[in-house]
C-alpha cells in the first residue's frame, strides 16, 4: 500500500517527490526473504539483509534513480481491518492501478511521523481543505486520539480555517 | 531557558567540544553560555571533560551531554514535536494549492498525469544538475 508523497495528488495539493513509499506488512521472515530476493533481480539495491523488525527498509531503484522506503511499522498506522476498508486504489497512470492509504490515516501518518518537516504539515492542511466533508470525521478522531495527535490536528484545522 | 538548555545538548551530543568552540557555534555571549553551562552541570544534564592533547598550554575541557542530558534532549524535541512548525505563508500556499487541486478535479483534469509531468520536469532539473557537478568535479570524464 502506497503511503507519503506519492498518494498526495489524490486527496491534497500537487507537489514533487523524489522517493517512493510503501507500507507493508509481512508475518514470516521466508516471505519477506522472498520479497529480498525478487526485488534485487529487478535491479533494486537493498544494503540490509531481511529483518522482521525493521521499522523501515531502504531501497534504492537503480534503473530509475529513486529511492524507496519500505515501511513495516509506519508511524502512526495501525495494520488492521479499518486501515484496508479505508485504503483505496488509485489510478497512478494508464493501466496502473495501486492501493493507498486512505485520506485518514495518510494525514496521520504525515502528524506521527518522528521526523516531522514543515512540508508534511503543509501537506496535511491541504488536503483537509481539499477533503473538507469527504472525511471520515469520526474514524479521523479516534486515529488521531489513539496517536495523541488530536491536539495537533485540530490546532492545524483552527489555523487553516483563521487563514 | 529549557530551549536554551536543548540548545547546548543538541550542539553538543553528537560532537562534544569545548567552551570556546560551544560558543562559536552557538553565537550567543560567552558570559550567557558560561552562566548556563553552570547551571546545566549543577542539574546533572552536562559534565566537562579533560581533553589531553599533545599541545602546550592548559587541558582544553570538553563539554558532553550525560545520560540525563540526552534524556532531556530528547524528551525536549518531543514537546517540539507537539508544536505546530508551519508558519502563516506555508498555510497560505497550502490553502491555494489545495483549492487549484479541488479546481482540476472539477475539471475532470488527471491530477496524477499532472503530478507525474511536474514529477519528471524536477527530477530532469535534479539529474541535470547532479551530471553537471560531476563533470564540473571530474572533467575528464
């Protein structure tokens, strides 16, 4: 499930980005090896060797010159039922269908994040002024509440409706 | 004052370094950054260390960040965490780049094919830029 930049044009502004990020989650260590070995035969240069308890694997797409970052544990995500009803498939090109975070949870992940930039702050504004009654009001709460993000997100809406 | 404490523990905790240079980089009096380095080592959170060098002259002494230090660092750039970072004009500009987003949409335009046109535009820039500074590093190649 595609999380970050990328799923940005769906439900925010447009904006560059220069890495791709996808947020997986795998039980066995056999499968992920398997995952390893795949990618590196697509050209992929991976520095680490297979760790279930990574929170992130870096990647490297030598053909296209882009980093990708790999998320077992993305902050402030939580792998469960609700996360994949509210995911959805976006059309990235012509016969290019991929899953993404749903506009909830995206915005939480952006306020979770440990290293939280002004950029994801700006990304999140905007999409709750471009998703303003698409969201999910109560399902958005209780994410934010269960990160203890509530304060954030609603300082953030105060300061996006005062402008 | 706790941001000026998180200031000198975030200057020093991966580079421990001396007074003199802690002032130089922290470019404030050397009189305010004597004063606090007192009260820090007093609370635990700094200690100085003798730095032997082969040179003449007195031991220069080191300042470091003690385990009660990097705590205080890092439960300090939690609170930051806490604080909205953006100011006035980024909201702004998100407000408007939301609203010309909302506009495209409206128009039926293809806000992926938009964002891919803008995405490869930049990364031409970026690998324009990163082949002329090779070859400005390396010109024979």
């Amino acid at each position: 499930m595609l999380i970050g930049g990328l799923v940005l044009p769906a439900y925010g502004q447009i904006r560059t980005t220069q890495d791709i990020d996808i947020a997986i989650t795998i039980k066995n260590i056999e499968t992920l090896r398997h995952v390893f070995e795949e990618l590196r035969k697509k050209n992929f240069e991976i520095p680490t060797t297979p760790n279930l308890d990574a929170a992130c694997i870096y990647l490297f797409d030598r053909e296209n010159v882009v980093d990708v970052e790999i998320w077992q544990r993305p902050d402030g995500v939580t792998f469960d039922k609700q996360l994949l009803q509210k995911r959805t498939r976006l059309p990235l090109a012509e016969n290019l269908l991929a899953w993404a975070i749903g506009p909830e949870d995206f915005i939480i992940n952006k306020l979770a994040r440990k290293d939280r930039r002004v950029q994801d702050e700006i990304d999140v504004i905007s999409v709750l002024v471009r998703q303003k009654d698409r969201l999910d009001e109560n399902y958005l709460v209780r994410r934010a509440k269960e990160f203890e993000m509530l304060g954030l997100l609603e300082a953030l809406r105060k300061k996006a409706k005062t402008t | 004052m706790l941001d000026e404490k998180a200031a000198v523990l975030k200057t020093i905790h991966a580079n421990p370094c001396g007074i003199r240079e802690l002032v130089e980089k922290l470019h404030w009096k050397p009189e305010r950054v004597i004063s606090l380095l007192k009260t820090m080592q007093e609370e635990g959170l700094i200690e100085f260390l003798g730095n032997h060098t082969p040179n003449r002259g007195r031991p220069k002494k080191l300042v470091v960040a003690s385990t009660l230090g990097a705590e205080f660092l890092e439960t300090s750039e939690e609170c930051q965490k806490k604080a909205i970072q953006i100011n006035h004009n980024d909201i702004k500009s998100a407000v408007y780049q939301a609203n010309l987003a909302k506009k495209l949409e409206e128009y039926h335009v293809s806000l992926f094919q938009r964002f891919w046109e803008l995405n490869s535009i930049a990364l031409k820039i970026r690998n324009s830029i990163t082949v002329e500074n090779t070859s400005k590093i390396s010109p024979d190649f």
